[in-house]
C-alpha cells in the first residue's frame, strides 16, 4: 500500500509538457518497481518523437509450454482540474471510508498495481517461479492520445507475441458484481477552429453586419446533433452494428435502475440522448457526439461587449462497431464545412482516434478469469460494455490478433477524470487476488 500511495504522489500528467519530468519519474517508479518484484529486463523504452513519453516493459518468460499474457497498464493520468472542487488535495492520497482518493487511484494507476502486485506476490509464493509467462507494457500516452504505443506495437509484434493480453482499466458493473468487458467504444477527438473578420469587433458599431464566430461555432454543433439526440451528420449511422439478441438478453438481466443511475451518478434532473434505445444501449452501443469545451470572445468578469472573430471547440465522436474512425473524420469534416454559415470558415482539426472493439466471451482466457474473479467475489461473473475507449485493445486486435481479457476493478462512482477520483480498497486486494487466481487457472492450459 505504501508503494501505491507514493505512485500516486507522482503528478504524471501526459497532456500538459509542464508536467514531463513528472510523467517520466513515473516511468522510473514503475521500471525500478517491477526490477525490484522479480521481473527481467525491466527498461524503459524511448520514442525518437520529442516530447513522447517513454514506454516500461518487462518481461519473465521461463514457464515452458504454458500461455503467456501481455500484461498493459498506464502510468499517466489526468489533469486535476477543476482542483477546488477535491475534498483532499489530488496528489495527496487520502484514505476515507475504505476508499483511496487520489487522482489516478481508479484510473489506472491502482488498477496497474494490481497487476503489478500480483506477479510479483505469484513469484513470492512460488519460489521466484510463474505459473505463466508475463510481458509487461505499460505507457504514459494514454490520456493524451499519444502516437508512442501505436508504433511500437505495429513495429514489433514478434517481441510481443502472447496468447493474450490482460488489462485492468475498466470498472465493475456494480458492486461486488465481478465484470469482464467485451465492447468498447471507439473515438475521434479533435478540434473545429472558426475565424470571421479580421479582429474582434465593436457589437455597437458592428452588431448586425459582422460574423460572430462563437455563435457560428453554436450553429455549425447544432446542425451536427439534433436535441434529441440524433447525431445529423450524413452517413454517420450506416455501419453502425446492433448488438445481438443474446447480449441485450444479458444486459437486461444486469441490477440496473435507471432513475437511480440518473440521481446518483449523474446528478441532472434528466437523462438525455436518443429515444428508442435504453440507457445501456445508448451508453455501450450507440455512437454518440459531445462538446467539451468553446472558446472564443470575452470570457472574464464584467462586461466587455465585442463580437468574437474567432472561436474552437473541442468535440468528440464515441463510435461502435463497424464504424471506421477515418471514415467518420471525413464524414464530420464534410458535414462541418456544409453547416458552416456565410461570414465565416471554419475547419476541423483531428488529435486522435482509436477504433471500436468487441472481444469474442467464448475466449477460453475469458471464462478463466470469470472464474477466478467468480471465486473471489462469490457472485457470477458478468459480461458487459464500456461506453468509453482504450486504443490499446484495438492495437492489439489488429497486430498481435489476440484477445484481450478487462478485467475492472473500479466501481461505476470511482470518479474517473473529475475531482475526487477513488478505488475501494477491498476491490484492490480482491483484485490482486483474483489475478493470482486467474495465473494458477491457466498453469494447466497449452501456450
């Protein structure tokens, strides 16, 4: 716990360069942890792109003929912000009512180390042996859509070749309700930049005559997404695949009350998006768009009255399988520039993508850890979605052609990137010993 809580000191936020020394001190945190737990050829390994953030790998590799897993994890977090509104500074870990509050305690810092505790406990207790073969890798880029990952896995699949690939970074359905995550949202992220006249402008003297470009940023999101919730952008539906009879069969068997969802989590008087479609299937399986933050204009206190020449806003598409992020890039800039009024141009700027993924649950490598976690928590393991994205599982989908088992340790309240982020404290020791349990499961199965 110690070594946790000092992991979580670390403020290693990928996003903003001021951090950068930080972020690699957690790279040598994790690369000295796993060397000091028994791992071989512990290194961290550098991009030739400036200002990348190194990735940590580490191997153990001696268990002859049995599987072995690719073990990924993040050292990176998120930025704190908005910091006033944290009970307990979120670089100072506190420990309130069995839960550990720190930013990147959920995600994924806590989740990591519990991969990371259960090699080294497993080597513990069986005389420095595995009962599997282990790579680690583990990034500082997931929460900046970094590009570092994404080529070293294209480049070097021998070097990472596994039977499959284990990751906590998702969260429990409910608690102790064990859960494996076999759908993903995918997403593109990026940023629609708008310019009108030549400076801003006076609304007395001008008002009436010049373009206004936060308001043209208003009309062009309006034309991209009805209030209803319907996404406007032509073609954007047409790979969109539904999910099976089976698993909407599953879902509904799920403990799930949707005004208590409403009240509890998310805290507004309504829950909004498509009509025809139930909240888990609008969250785990319907694409959706959102703004996340418009700038433009005079934003500080007191009034000053001119009229914007220039305006952005940062969107994002959370697509689901088939659809192609590239595809849906192109789509979104075409409908951007049809919706674009006079006065005005307006461009969009892509920052990152990761595609959709469904895991297949008949995966032998799923139905051991759903006994395993089944074992531990002593209710039946369910199988769900995310409505959120990890590039990492399409990666390795798409260069190693293996599965990846999530196994989710957090709970659906853990506060992921906002103020007062936590992980239960039962649910990291649970989940050590479920990963423990899952390894002494496949020491029997063929590698």
């Amino acid at each position: 716990m110690d070594d946790l809580l000092s992991f979580l000191r670390i403020p290693s936020i990928s996003a903003d360069p001021a951090y950068a020394g930080e972020v690699r001190r957690a790279a040598e945190f994790v690369r000295a942890w796993l060397e000091r737990g028994g791992l071989e050829n512990a290194q961290l390994i550098e991009s030739p792109e400036a200002g990348a953030h190194p990735l940590v790998y580490a191997d153990w590799l001696h268990a002859a003929g049995r599987p072995t897993l690719l073990l990924y994890g993040h050292y990176d977090v998120q930025p704190p912000d908005p910091v006033e509104e944290w009970l307990s500074p979120p670089f100072e870990p506190s420990i309130r009512d069995g839960n550990i509050y720190a930013r990147g305690a959920a995600d994924d810092k806590g989740q990591l180390f519990i991969l990371m505790e259960a090699v080294a406990q497993s080597l513990r207790a069986n005389g420095g042996q595995l009962p599997v073969n282990v790579k680690f890798l583990i990034e500082g880029e997931e929460e900046s859509g970094g590009c570092h990952i994404e080529r070293f896995v294209s480049k070097n699949p021998r070097a990472l070749s596994a039977n499959a690939a284990v990751i906590c970074d998702t969260a429990m359905f409910a608690p102790e309700i064990p859960s494996i995550t076999t759908g993903l949202r995918g997403i593109v992220y990026g940023e629609i930049f708008v310019a009108g006249a030549a400076h801003d402008l006076h609304s007395g003297d001008y008002g009436g005559v010049a373009p206004n470009a936060v308001e043209a940023i208003a009309q062009i999101m309006s034309a991209l997404k009805s209030r209803d919730g319907t996404i406007l952008i032509p073609g954007i539906y047409d790979r969109v695949q539904m999910p099976s009879a089976a698993e909407i069969k599953g879902w509904k068997k799920l403990p799930f009350d949707a005004e208590q969802f409403r009240r509890n989590e998310v805290g507004s008087t309504a829950l909004t998006g498509e009509s025809g479609y139930d909240v888990l299937t609008r969250i785990w399986a319907r694409p959706t768009l959102e703004i996340h933050g418009i700038r433009g204009g005079y934003t500080g206190e007191g009034a000053k009255t001119v009229i914007p020449a220039a305006a952005s806003a940062k969107i994002s598409l959370r697509l689901v399988p088939d659809q192609k992020p590239e595809e849906v890039a192109e789509q979104l800039s075409s409908a951007i520039a049809a919706a674009c009024p006079a006065g005005v141009v307006a461009r969009f700027h892509p920052m990152h993508a990761s595609p959709p993924c469904l895991i297949d649950p008949a995966s032998p490598f799923l139905a051991k850890a759903a006994e395993a976690m089944q074992e531990v928590f002593g209710n039946s393991t369910a199988y769900i979605r995310c409505g959120g994205s990890i590039p990492i599982v399409g990666l390795i989908q798409r260069h190693l052609g293996i599965p990846s088992v999530l196994l989710g340790f957090g709970l659906p309240d853990d506060q992921i990137h906002a103020p007062n982020e936590k992980l239960f404290i039962s649910n990291y020791l649970r989940g050590i010993v479920s990963i423990v349990g899952y390894f002494e499961r496949l020491r029997f199965s063929a590698g």
